[in-house]
C-alpha cells in the first residue's frame, strides 16, 4: 500500500504533516499503525519518538510485528509516546 501523503496525515491528525510524511519513508510502518499514532494526544511527537525508537532498537523488525499484533502494547506504547517527550527518550 502506498504511503500516506501529507495531506492523508493532516486529515488523521498530524500538525507538521509534511515532517511526519518524511519521518514515515523507510520505516515499514503498517498503516494501521500510522492511523494509531494520530489518534494520540500529539501525533507528531509519537511519531518522532516510535522511528527513533525503531532506529535504536536491534530489533525493529520485531518492534514493527508487536505493534501491528498485539493492540494493548501498541496503545500503551503510542499512548506513552504521544504524552510525553520525556519518556519517549527514556526508553
């Protein structure tokens, strides 16, 4: 499926949707995860916080796959990242 386009992302929620549209290249995001994200307190912020994540973790592969079986994790996850910047860079 293609990536969403910025004007795709403004209408899910994301403020700086060109910047998040950039975020999204290369990451594999399923979009079902990218929709979750805007559903947050403040997208743009989950969104920098979960491909900083992904680009950190020795398993991104993995992280990807939790996030797009297991909906607890991912609402906790995307709920934590969304609130706080603080604890985005944490973990």
């Amino acid at each position: 499926m293609a990536r969403p386009s910025a004007g795709d992302l403004a209408r899910l929620g994301y403020v700086d949707a060109a910047a998040a549209a950039q975020l999204l290249t290369g990451t594999a995001l399923p979009d079902e995860i990218v929709v979750a994200v805007g559903q947050t307190a403040d997208p743009d912020q989950a969104l920098r916080s979960l491909v900083r994540l992904l680009e950190v973790t020795p398993d991104a592969a993995g992280l990807r796959d939790a996030l797009a079986s297991d909906d607890g994790f991912t609402e906790r996850l995307l709920g934590v990242l969304g609130t706080s910047a603080a604890l985005g860079e944490h973990l």
